[in-house]
C-alpha cells in the first residue's frame, strides 16, 4: 500500500514538473503565465562580473565568461538560459586568461569607431559586424555592447573614439550596418548610450538640457536611423539625464520616441548602475527600462513590493519580462551554440587590416607619398608610440588583442628597415615609464588604469644632436603622436588636444635636420580623437591620421605608404583650429560639480541633479555651425586626400516616387592612381518658417576601386522625411515647400557639382517629447 502511495505521488509530481512549460519561441505567452512575481522580478535584474565587489550584484551567472561586462538571469525551472553581454564596440572585451588553465581568450582588436566611420564604407562595416558577431558567439557570449553612437558634440569628450560621427546621418548608416553584421550571425548588439551622453564628467548625474529639435535631429537621429534600418537586438540607456529625468527611467525617451514614434521591438538596458539615487526601480520599469545592469537584490524586492502595494502595475512587469523573453528566445545561450573558444584570428585580421586601411586619413601629402618600391629603404622612426603603438582605447571600449603590430613591425613587414639607436632608445625608456609611471600614480589619478581613463607616457624629448644623427642612415623620418582616452574623463586642451611641448620640439628638430638633407618627414596621428594641427602642419611633408586602427595597425599604414592602398578616409567630424573654437565650448563640460578626480579619490560624491550642460548651441553642432557661420577650420568635415584625383559631374536629381529623391552622379578618376572615392551629398532648404543650418550631409556612397580614366555612376535616393527639420511647435518633422539644392563634393567645404529641385511641404507627426524643464539660450543664426 505504502509503496503505491509513493509510486502514486511520484507519477503525480512528475506530471507537476512535466507541467512546468520550458521557454521556446513559441510558448512566451505560456511561460509568462507560468512565472512567479519572484521570478519575474528577478529577471528583470541582471548580474555583473563582480564588478562592485563579490555578492553586490544579482546573479550567479556572473562567472560564466570571464571579464564579461553583466548577464540576464536564468530561471532553470523554464528554460531560461543566462545569457552574458560583452563590451564592445571594438571587440570582444573579456578577460584574455582564465585561473587554472593555460589557454588564452584573447580577442581581434578591431579599428576603433571614429575610424570605421571613416570608411564611409557600410559594406565594410557590415564585414568587421560580422567578425564581431562571430567573436561574441564563439566566446559564448550573446550581445556586444555596442556600437558606441553619442555623437561627437565637442572634441574633447573622453569617448570620442568609440563614437562615429558629429553627424547624425553618417552615425546612423555606420551603425546600422555594424549592428546588420553582428546580427546577421545570429548574435546581438546593444547600441549605445541612449542619449545625449556627450561627455564624461558627470556622466552619471549632468542634465543634458537640450532643445526637442536638437535632441531630435541631431542626438537622438542616428538612432532612430538604426532602429529602423537594423533592429538592434538591445539598447542601453545613458547614465545622464535629459531634460531633468535620468535617461534610464526617461518614459518620454525608452517608450514614446523609441517605441512609439520608431515602432523598436527589442530590450532596453540600463548603463552600467542598474541602480540609481533618485531614481526608484519601479519608475524605470514603467518607463520601458526591461533590464537592470547591474542589478542589486534591493531592486528585485522593490519590484515585488511595488506590485503588491500596487504602486507598479503587473501589466507594466508582464510587457518587459515578455519582452526579454523574446530577446532570450533569440541568442546563442537559447540554442545553445556550441562555443569554439577559437574565433579564427587570420581571418578576421584580414578584415581589420582592410578596414584600417580605409579608415585612415591622409590630411596632407606634398607628393612624397606613396612610397615607390626601393626608394626609402631605411626610417628613423620617431615617438613612443611608435614602439607602443595604441590600438584601441582605454575604458570598456578596450580590447585584448593576441598581438599588436607596431609601426616599427609594420615597416619591416614591407621591407624597410628602421634605426636600431632609436629603437632601442624607445624600448627602454617604455620599459622603465611603464614602472615609473605605475609606481608613481597620483593618488588623484587612479584612473590612470586600463579601466579609465588616459595611459599614455610622457613623451621624451630627443636632443638636437641625436636627431640630425639619424638623418645620415635614414632616407626619411615618420613621427608618430599618440593620444590615449577612455570612459570617465574628458580630454584636457594643454596635454590632449594640443602637442606638449617635447612633441613640438621633435617635430620641427626632425623636420629641420631631414629637410635640410632633402629626406621626407612623415607624422602619423595615432589617437582616437581629434588634435591641435594648425600650429604645426606646415612642417612635415605629409600627414596620416590613422586613429587607433586595431591590432593590424602597423600593416594598414604601411600598406598605405607604400601605396598598396590609396587612402580613400574622410574625417567624420571638424578639425578645428583651436579647441574652443566648437559652438559647445561655453557649455562644455557644462556647469558641473565641485567633482573632480581628487574628490574621487576622497570618495567624495557628486550633488544629485546640481551638474546641468545647456546644449546653448542647439542644433549648430560641428560643421553645422562652422559652415553656416562661416568659421575657419584645420579640415572641414568629410575631409581625406587621395594619391590621384575625382571629378563629379553635374548630378542628376528628380523625384523618386511621392516622397523621395534619387540622386546620380558620375564619379571619375582623373589621376594617374587606382583608388576609391566618396561622394558627400549636402542639402540646402529653402529659406522658410525654420532657420536651418547652410548645409546638411543628406546623402554619402562610396565607389568601387577606379583605375585612372574610369568613371563610376552612384545612385542615392533621399527620403522627402530626411529633408525635414523638427518643428518643435506642431510635434513634426517638416520638409517646408521650395527649391532644395544638392551639393556634391568630397567634404562640407569642397563642393563641385550641384543641381536643384523643388519639393512641396511634407509633415509627419511625432509624440510631444522631452520638453525642456527650463528655458535655453539657443544660438541663432
Ligand atoms: C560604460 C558602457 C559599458 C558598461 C559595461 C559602462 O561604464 O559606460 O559603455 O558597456 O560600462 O562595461
């Protein structure tokens, strides 16, 4: 009787368990039903990789890839999976060795954003996206937080590097075809940081105070331009506020503009404090913030109190768990793919030397480059970084890559040789600045780490005599100035953006004893952000600014000094004369905190809500407001010269259809080299109701490789939408009635072909969002 009692209780709890429905794309609905409050609570919540200290975070997944940035929670008892998110964007950023075994994790260093946008090519960018993606997946993680897309509101914010663009279009056409690529492999991305984040101080408290058109046109366009070209897996909310309400639990932001108006379907994320002084869970929850990272057990408890003392609506908790169900249903933990640990280096390599190659942009060459094969034999090559060349940057945005190639490898790989003294100078004085420069850390520079902030070493001075030494057994000389920056800080003028001054010495000592002996000097900028150059440019034959390209950086410079590939890059952003020249300057950082990197150090914290910047500049952002008032600059916007020259001929433009414009123009290679070039589309309105800036980059394509003599037809058509300004007043976007130009050149200051067509109005309307608490002195035309 017993035993049947058992047998009976036995059938009847596995029928129980058999009950229990395990998650797959086709049961959302009946394993929402089938979840407890608790359970879905927690999987609103993610984990980190003991990122504030073992046991602060939710999650027991935290350690299944190591140095991964956060996971979402599993729920074994209904087949939920953890799945594990990874920075990003330029690579897989995990841990690259693991305790107890001798195997190595690291992963390919790929160009950093601003030089992928560089390319102006999404094919490209489509191809290093699908390297990405495969990386992510094979080091069995699911989403890569990226791409970086804040846009590049003032040179010297800390993150530049890891962002595309001051403009918006570039932005979003970059973006989506990085975020295609990745996901087309069946991995996801998370685009980042939902918005207006365009600075490091204060970023986890400032209130970007913007204008609804700014906001629109400009900070928030390259997004909605992924979201409804790529469908990104996840986006991640910035950890500022907007307009008075942090962005993480920002409803007019995560749910009436990104939802509503842009019809997104994936999973919002937070920055990485999942939790916030001032900023209650619940209210993320409504606003359509579905996974806190890193998550804090007190924020699982307030979700369950919230619900049961009804101040957070069930239905509220149901449509985000529902939502990170079907983000769940999607990944590579779900399907369980079967992880190589062994992305394939050589191949991947390939890919990032090409895009390096094509990212890096020749700013000046009085005809000394390409290099014609034998003629420079031997390099003086100056500057740490030539020796310690910067592959990436600093912060989450860093890599562990398996090896990087230097300029002095990079040269010798091609067959030119290089001065052992000044080698040998160099590896030395790395090698002790490495010790000194770690053992003597400020205490107020704790940043100095790979974490945050900037790395790079003093540079050394070279003594006259040492230098014209070198001229005797070189046949030219390359400089390079490197520039180091990361999450947390903002550049500072005196020692980031401008040359110090051992770095202008070396440049005009080398230029001074190379030209007097008739050899060439060549500077490579080796930094993710823009630099002082107007002060100096003068000197050296040519200019290369090759960002930080990636593991493969030595092989993509000197394939374009030898000439293997013409540079075909264009700057994505304004080179100005001096820092402060950007219409930002007065409101960058903006009016922050007593909170400086001592106060840090003093574990002193920032006032909540007392850090405001007034974007006083409104939509004149980069070469908005240089072109429309007329500023002089170091290189305009879309600037990049090339071996051989392009003509465009006259475009043709007519409408396409009710609401487009088809714009073609023939592209002709008129030099004497093979080489690529890239056909910019500004647009100028009419005038009407809304000031607009003079011009706007409506329109880019890039042409195939033309050999001298042939021409390329480019074929571009122009939503009427994309023409429109935002007009605050009506919640619209309006393309006002009148005749539009289309301005063809190869940067926003070098136009040589237009034409002109007339357009009626067309309007579309938007939910009135994110309203300005206070009243902004805009900048006017
Ligand atoms: C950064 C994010 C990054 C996250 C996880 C944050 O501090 O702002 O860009 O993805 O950390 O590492």
């Amino acid at each position: 009787m017993k035993k049947l009692l058992t047998i009976s209780l036995f059938v009847s709890f596995a029928m129980t368990m058999n009950a229990q429905p395990k998650l797959s794309a086709n049961n959302i609905d009946e394993v929402l039903q089938a979840m407890t409050l608790e359970e879905k609570a927690k999987l609103l919540v993610g984990g980190a990789n003991n990122f504030f200290g073992a046991g602060a975070v939710v999650g027991g997944e935290a350690d299944l890839v190591a140095g991964a940035a956060g996971t979402s929670p599993a729920i074994p008892r209904l087949g939920i999976p953890a799945t594990v998110l990874t920075d990003g964007p330029a690579g897989v950023r995990i841990d690259p060795t693991r305790k107890g075994t001798d195997k190595t994790y690291y992963a390919t260093a790929f160009p950093i954003g601003s030089c992928l946008a560089s390319t102006w090519n999404t094919e490209l960018v489509g191809k290093v996206g699908e390297a990405i993606g495969n990386e992510t997946k094979e080091y069995r993680c699911d989403v890569i937080l990226g791409p970086g897309m804040n846009l590049h509101r003032n040179p010297l914010c800390g993150r530049n590097f890891e962002y595309y663009s001051e403009d918006p279009l570039l932005t979003g056409k970059i973006a989506a075809a990085y975020i295609n690529g990745v996901q087309s492999q069946g991995a996801g991305v998370s685009a980042k940081h939902f918005a207006v984040n365009s600075q490091e101080t204060d970023r986890t408290s400032v209130d970007e105070r913007v204008s609804q058109r700014a906001a629109r046109e400009l900070y928030l366009r390259g997004f909605e331009i992924a979201v409804r070209e790529s469908n990104p897996w996840t986006i991640m909310a910035s950890y500022n506020k907007i307009n008075g309400e942090f962005s993480m639990g920002n409803h007019d932001l995560l749910t009436k503009i990104l939802r509503d108006d842009w019809g997104f379907k994936g999973i919002v994320m937070t920055d990485w404090i999942g939790i916030r002084e001032g900023l209650p869970t619940i209210r993320e929850v409504q606003a359509g913030n579905d996974l806190m990272e890193p998550g804090q057990p007190a924020q699982v408890q307030e979700i369950i109190d919230g619900v049961k003392n009804g101040s957070l609506d069930i239905a509220d908790v149901d449509r985000n768990v529902r939502r990170m169900l079907e983000y769940i249903v999607k990944t590579p933990s779900f399907h369980q793919y079967p992880a190589s640990n062994a992305p394939d280096f050589k191949a991947h390599a390939a890919i990032t030397r090409q895009t390096a190659a094509e990212g890096i942009v020749l700013l000046k060459n009085n005809g000394t480059l390409p290099w014609k094969k034998g003629v420079i034999k031997t390099v003086a090559l100056f500057g740490e970084n030539s020796y310690d060349f910067l592959s990436g940057g600093t912060g989450s945005g860093c890599v562990h890559p398996p090896y990087v190639v230097d300029m002095l490898e990079g040269l010798q790989n091609v067959g030119i040789s290089s001065s052992p003294t000044l080698t040998d100078i160099y590896r030395k004085y790395i090698e002790y600045a490495k010790v000194k420069f770690q053992a003597e850390r400020h205490p107020a520079k704790w940043y100095q780490s790979e974490y945050f902030g900037q790395q790079k070493y003093p540079e050394i001075g070279i003594s006259p005599i040492a230098v014209n030494n070198e001229v005797k057994h070189a046949d030219a000389a390359i400089i390079t100035i490197g520039r180091q920056a990361g999450e947390g800080v903002d550049r500072d003028i005196d020692t980031e953006f401008n040359l110090i001054p051992e770095e202008r010495a070396l440049i005009t000592d080398v230029c001074n004893a190379f030209h007097a002996a008739g050899k060439p000097v060549i500077v490579i900028i080796n930094s993710g952000s823009v630099i002082e150059t107007a002060s100096w440019s003068a000197y050296p034959d040519a200019i290369l600014c090759a960002w930080q390209p990636g593991m493969e950086g030595g092989n993509s410079i000197a394939d374009l000094l030898t000439g293997k590939v013409n540079p075909s890059g264009k700057l994505t952003m304004t080179w100005p004369i001096s820092a402060t020249d950007h219409a930002s300057t007065k409101d960058f950082p903006g009016n922050i905190d007593f909170y400086t990197f001592k106060d840090m150090a003093a574990n002193k914290r920032p006032i909540p809500g007392h850090a405001y910047t007034n974007h006083e500049e409104d939509i004149y952002v980069g070469y908005r407001y240089f072109d429309t008032f007329q500023k002089n600059v170091a290189y305009p916007f879309g600037f990049g010269l090339s071996y051989t020259t392009f003509s465009f001929a006259k475009p043709v433009v007519k409408a396409k259809g009710k609401d487009a414009v088809e714009v073609c123009v023939t592209v002709k290679n008129t030099g004497s080299i093979t080489g690529k070039e890239v056909a910019q589309v500004y647009v100028q309105a009419p005038k009407g109701k809304l000031a607009k800036p003079t011009q706007e980059l409506k329109a880019f394509a890039k042409t195939r490789e033309l050999k001298p003599g042939e021409s390329q037809v480019l074929t571009m058509v122009i939503p009427v939408r994309d023409l429109a300004s935002f007009d605050e007043a009506g919640s619209q976007w309006l393309t006002e009635a009148g005749t539009y130009t289309f301005r063809i050149g190869n940067s926003s200051r070098d136009i040589t072909a237009t034409a002109t067509l007339k357009l009626s109005e067309y309007t579309e309307k938007t939910t009135n969002a994110l309203a300005p608490q206070q009243s902004l002195n805009l900048l006017k035309q």
